[in-house]
C-alpha cells in the first residue's frame, strides 16, 4: 500500500465493499434479503428470472452465497488495483504521447466505473450513444497512442497491424451508435459487419499483449491479466463488460455471473496507465525470451504431425469441421448464444479441422521459449477436452435433421444431406482429433519440461490452507445439497396406527410433497428439495417468459407442455398461479350459471297439487345428479347380511324404475340429465295421479329404523326424509317419473315425484308403463 500513491485510499475503499458485501452475504444466508447481495454483486435490480419473477425477495442457497460473494471479493481486487494509482517516486518525463495515453486510458476506467452505472440508474436511450460516441472516440484515441508510445520497443509490422484493427474496430463501434440512435438499421449492420462482431477489437487487444510483453515499462502481472481479460471477452456472449455494471441482460445465471467477474479488462487498463509512469526498469529487463535446448527431432516432428492427421482424414471425406453439429456444447452456443458466439464458435471449428492447431505446435517448436510452450499446450488440452465432451454427448442425427435444425444456422444445408443408409455424416468423431492433441499436448510437455522453482513457505502454507478451505465445502456424498422431505412426510398422520402428530410443512415442503405426488415429473426418492425447487423454478420462467421457441424445445427435449405446468407450478409461480385462478373463477362463473338454469328449469316445470292434504311437501330447490342413474336408501335389518350383496338392482333394471326390501330401496334415473324432485308424505294411501307421467310404479317397503333417506354416496345427492316423523314399520312407496325436452335446449331433464304413506303389502304396481322408443 505505502508503494503506491494512493494506496491507502483504495485500501480503504476496497476493504469497504468488501465488508458490505461480507454483510449483505450473511444477511441473505439469515433472512430472505438475498436480492440485496444479487443486486449488489451483479448490477441487477430485482429478482433474478430463475429465483421467481415476480417475487418481492430472493432466497439463495449458501453455494451461490458463497459464489457472489468470492465475485465480491474480486471485485474489492480491482477496485483496489484500480484506485491505488502509480508506484510513488519522481514522475520523469517520458514524452507527451504517454501523458496523454495515461489521460485517455484513465477515461475509459472512469467511463466504467461512474459514466455507465449512472446512465443505468437514470436511463434515456439518447445518453446511451452519446456516452457511446465519445467512448468509441476515447478508444480511437488510445488506438492512436498506442502506436507512437510503442515505437523504440515494437515493430513496425506489429505497430501497423495493431493501428490499422483498432481503427477499424473503433470507427466500426462508432458508427453502429450514430446509425442505432437515428435509426438506420442497413447502415447499422454495415459497421456491425465491419467490426467482425467484436473479433477485430480482440485482434487489437492481443497484438497490444504481444507489444507489452515484449516491453520493459509493464509487469508481466499487468500482461497475465490482460489475457484473461481477452479470455473473459472470447466467453461472454457480449463484447462489452465492464466493472462498472452493464447489466448484461441475458437470461442465463452464468452469463450473469461471469459479467460480475468479468473486472480484468478494467484492472488491465487501470496497471496500463499506472506502469507507464513508473520509474524506468533497471538494465536487463526487456531482453529477448531465452530458447529452451533443442531435442530430439522425431518427436518434435510427431507432436506436430498429430493434430493434423484428424483433419486429413476429415478434408479427406469432404469435411472441413473439427465437431459441426454434434454434443451440448455445440448446441447452446448454436440455441442459447447470439452472433457473436455462433461466429467465435465457428471459426474455432473450423481452425481446429482443417489442422490449425498443427501449426501452433510447430511454432513452439520452432520458438522454443516458455511462453510459447505454456500458451499452446494448455490450449491443445483444453481442445482436446472440448472434444471429448462433444463426442460423449452427441446422439446420430435423423435424415430430417436439416429441417428441424434450429438456432443460427452456422453450417452449409449440404452438410445435412443423408448418405447411404439415411446417415447423416457430418465428419468423424471429434474424440479422434481430441486424442491427438491430447498425445501433442503430452509430448511437449515431455519435451520441453516446465523449469524447477523453488517455492517459498509462505506460498505452499497458502495454497494448503486455501485447499483445506475449498474442501471443506465440497458435500460428503452426491447432491448432498440440502434437506430431504420423503414421501411418508407429506401425507397426514394415520390415526389407526397410532402415528405421532407431525410438524407442519413449509411452504417450499408442501410445493416439493404436491410435486413429487404430481405426474409431471418423477423424481427419485432421495432427491433433494433444493434440486426439486431449482428444477420447478426453472420450469417456471419457461412458463412466465412463454417464448415460442423455449417452449418448443421444452417439449421436445423434456416431453413437457406449458398448459400442462400451470397447476402443478401454481404455488411458487406467480405467473402459473394467476392462470389458476383466472380458471378457478371461470370455472365457478360456470357452475354458478350451470345451477342457475337447472333451478330455472326446474322452476318452469308445473307444481304437484296434491288431491289430498299431505302431512309434508318438499319441493328440492336445485336439480340433483347421481353418478350412475341410482338413488337408494339402506337401513339395517339387524342380520349380518350386507345389503349391497342382495339382486336389489338387477330387480329394480327390470322393474324399471322402482324396487325394494327390507331395509334397502331403490329407484332408476337417468344420470345424464338434471333431476327435479319432489317429496311428499302421507298418513294415509292418497289417490293414484298417471296424467303428465312418463312411468308410476309403487312397492312395499319395510324400513327398520324409520329413517328412509334417499341419497347417492358418490354424486353427494341427499333427499328428504320419506318417514312420517321417524316412524318405523310397512309402508307404500309410489314413484312418478317424467322426462321432458327443454324448450330452446339440446339437454332434457327430468321429474321425480316420490309419494310416501303407511301400508301393507310387498307387491309391487305399475300403474302407468313408460313408452315404448
């Protein structure tokens, strides 16, 4: 801190964030505030579309607690690199194109770190180009300085090459502004075309890498953090990151995420113009990289030959891709990336598969310096493990493939042409080319052995402790991520096995309960809450975004349709939840109609006036339904027989509307049609009625308890009391039954009459027969 000018104060600072974010970190792990820590960490105000849309606040597990606040820290870092400024000591004259280079790079720092979180929190598309415009004018400059500071130590190739692709680039990034902000779209995608899509800005930057490690003036420090910045840019699917909070609005976590991360662009340009002020190196500093002792030529020679046999193969059939359609990797940048990703994905695809990496290999041989062999073999490796995951996770390709292949089309239509037999060849197994820069990679590692460095304690007790830390958050058994709530925890005690009370369920308990009971998805038994609510929250913002093509894909690759989540989402989606209402109220607006004109038509239907007084006249207000066309009443006989067991119904289907014994009655509807009922009871036999009725039947019935209820167990239909006051004894059950056609309706209804009076007698009488259809 004291080596620096303004170290203490950028101390300060970053100590400060650091707390704040420590603190927001802990309080998100405490309470439900996890989108103060979201928000603080990555820019982005609300809750985040995974977590929930619509929900007030944000609760986060503590593995992704613990990731932003590891991205906290190292934004506390470059705030601290940043804010410290140069080494102290005597500011010597270096000329007038470094000051203004230091000056032009310190505005874009500041550009990222105040101009663009200020236009972010007041908005206007207008302030959005101007700040642009000027940013892209900044860079032009920086473009320009570059190429008068670098004239004693690069050349002139290097110099010229550097100029000419940041001038492209920045005129290009300039120009898409102006053309955006007056609207001139053709004109837009012109200067977009000219910038490559960000490619020619990356030229830029790694020329000037290439320049500043060959410089005395700057650290290697400042040179490593430059290419993980370029590395940062090549991985998110935007060109543009910068501390100071883009808010880059893609739908993923991870990109989200590694936007927050993405602070090395910044610190690069921050040490840039710090180290161009230093104090001048002492003598020995700038000479040419060291060559490593040649070996043995075969080796050498096969290490390059490797990579480009894969691609002769390949070339050789008519195919110029390293992997082409095929494997997970291919297809999220293909579906979930835009251009920019699609052109990057591309051009590293077909580098791989004409044998492009054959010639790096031989330019490390041919080099021979730590550098060259420490950039190409982890880049051999990381090829080779790109491939390998390509190829275990590619399926054969149908021969309509052409037609559904979906995303940006990066591949010629004749690629998809089936072959004999309806294969689809698209080139051999990117495992093969994986192998051979895998045994590449090998041999120079053999070769060209890394130098012994002796490593102070103090660095192996830090790598220790930082091993023992990491370890200790790495889960004791698979997907041990939380808690697990089993199937005999969901359902309510059983009272007959004397279970214990059980403690009540959490909001999140009963979701994972209802949707582990749901048909929608099955999960297995000991799979976690947490994996369960992540995958339903995922499900979710499919749900709520409701993009065609995500939910095209969601059927296709999972079997799922979006009506078919409303319900089971319902509880912790608010989107599926007010789709469940809406038809919760529909569907009660319905029945309230439905019941409504089934009273109506009940009501249009002529009153009963009885030819003598009865003791009671129920006249059933609303219609009544049964399951299956059957009303019955059963009364205990005292004997051990079951009354369902007895032929009551094959008697009453004969009868055809009525039948009875003791203790069991039982009269036939039609369960399709709505049902107005009347009761009436007598103290005495009232005379026979057949005018207006379809069928009139009367049985003897012999009721055992005096309680002679008619009902339906499964429709819930309940009649009144056929008993004079709970008499038990003989009676004479009469029944009248009418079916009618509603006027102006397509539905029919029907009448039930039910008379009741004391009588002997078990004979059945049909008094009127129904007609014959």
């Amino acid at each position: 801190m004291r080596r620096h000018r303004f170290g203490r104060i950028a101390a300060l600072i970053a100590l400060g964030h650091l707390a704040a974010v420590v603190v927001l970190g802990v309080l998100a792990l405490t309470t439900d505030q996890g989108d103060l820590l979201w928000t603080a960490v990555t820019r982005e105000s609300g809750s985040p579309w995974f977590f929930g849309p619509g929900e007030d606040t944000l609760t986060v597990s503590w593995r992704l607690a613990l990731v932003l606040v590891l991205v906290g820290a190292l934004q506390s870092w470059a705030l601290w690199q940043v804010l410290r400024g140069r080494v102290r000591g005597e500011l010597t004259d270096r000329g007038r194109a470094v000051g203004l280079l230091r000056l032009a790079l310190y505005l874009g720092v500041g550009y990222s770190l105040i101009t663009i979180p200020l236009i972010a929190a007041t908005g206007g598309h207008w302030l959005w180009s101007v700040t642009g415009v000027a940013s892209g004018l900044v860079r032009l400059a920086v473009v320009g300085l570059f190429f008068l500071v670098l004239r004693d130590t690069a050349s002139r190739g290097l110099r010229l090459f550097s100029l000419v692709a940041g001038t492209v680039a920045c005129v290009s990034g300039i120009g898409t502004e102006i053309t955006d902000a007056f609207g001139l779209y053709s004109a837009e995608q012109v200067f977009t075309l000219a910038g490559g899509y960000g490619h020619v800005w990356l030229a830029w930057s790694v020329s000037i890498l290439v320049a500043q490690a060959r410089d005395p003036r700057w650290s290697a420090a400042t040179v490593r953090t430059g290419v993980v910045a370029q590395v940062m840019f090549v991985l998110m699917p935007s060109g543009v990151v910068s501390f100071g909070g883009n808010g880059f609005p893609d739908v993923l976590m991870v990109y989200t995420l590694l936007g927050a991360a993405s602070v090395f662009g910044l610190v690069w340009d921050a040490r840039t113009a710090h180290e161009l002020a230093n104090p001048l190196p002492g003598p020995g500093r700038g000479r040419a990289p060291a060559r490593l002792r040649a070996r043995w030529w075969p080796a050498a020679a096969a290490a390059v030959v490797l990579p480009a046999v894969p691609a002769a193969v390949n070339l050789a059939r008519g195919r110029y891709h390293w992997i082409g359609p095929r494997g997970v990797i291919e297809q999220f940048v293909r579906v979930e990336g835009g251009s920019w990703d699609a052109l990057t994905w591309l051009a590293l695809d077909v580098f791989v598969g004409v044998g492009g990496p054959a010639l790096l290999v031989l330019l490390a041989v041919l080099r021979r310096t730590r550098g060259a062999v420490r950039f190409t073999t982890p880049a051999l490796t990381v090829a080779a493990a790109v491939g390998f995951v390509s190829a275990l996770t590619a399926t054969p390709l149908p021969e309509d493939f052409g037609d559904l292949y979906e995303g940006a089309q990066m591949y010629p239509d004749e690629l998809f042409a089936p072959g004999k037999g309806g294969e689809v060849f698209v080139g051999i197994s990117p495992s093969w080319y994986g192998a051979a820069l895998l045994a590449s990679a090998l041999l120079l590692l053999l070769l060209y052995p890394a130098a012994r460095v002796r490593r102070a304690r103090r660095h192996v007790l830090l790598a220790g402790l930082a091993t023992l830390v990491a370890l200790g958050f790495v889960p004791a058994a698979d997907q041990a991520v939380g808690p697990v709530t089993a199937a005999e925890d969901c359902g309510p005690p059983e009272q007959w096995r004397s279970e214990p009370a059980r403690r009540d369920l959490t909001r999140d308990q009963r979701f994972v309960c209802s949707f582990r009971q749901g048909d929608l998805i099955r999960f297995a038994a000991a799979t976690p809450d947490a994996v369960i609510l992540a995958h339903a929250r995922r499900l979710c913002g499919v749900y709520t975004r409701n993009d065609p093509q995500e939910v095209a894909r969601l059927q296709a690759r999972e079997g799922l349709k979006r009506d078919a989540l409303a319900r089971p989402l319902a509880e912790i989606c608010p989107g599926a939840a007010a789709t469940v209402k809406a038809a919760a109220v529909e569907q009660d607006r319905e029945i309230r109609e439905w019941e409504a004109d089934g009273r109506r038509m009940c009501d249009s239907r002529p009153r009963h006036h009885p030819l003598i007084r009865p003791v009671t006249v129920t006249r059933v207000k609303d219609p009544q339904f049964t399951d299956y066309g059957v009303v019955e009443t059963y009364e205990p006989t005292g004997d051990d027989e079951d009354p369902a067991d007895d032929d009551l119904l094959e008697r009453t289907q004969d009868a055809g509307l009525v039948a009875a014994r003791p203790g069991h009655l039982m009269i036939l509807t039609d369960p399709d049609f709505p049902l107005c009922v009347t009761v009436e009871t007598y103290t005495r036999r009232p005379p026979v009625e057949t005018k207006g009725w379809d069928h009139v039947a009367e049985v003897g019935y012999q009721s055992p308890t005096g309680a002679i209820v008619l009902t339906d167990e499964l429709s819930g239909t309940e009649l009144p009391d056929l008993s004079l006051g709970g008499r038990a004894g003989h009676y004479r059950i009469r029944v009248h039954y009418d079916e009618f056609t509603r006027k102006g309706q397509q539905e029919n209804g029907q009448r039930l009459l039910i008379m009741a009076f004391p009588g002997k007698g078990d004979k059945p009488v049909t008094y009127r027969k129904p007609p014959k259809h």
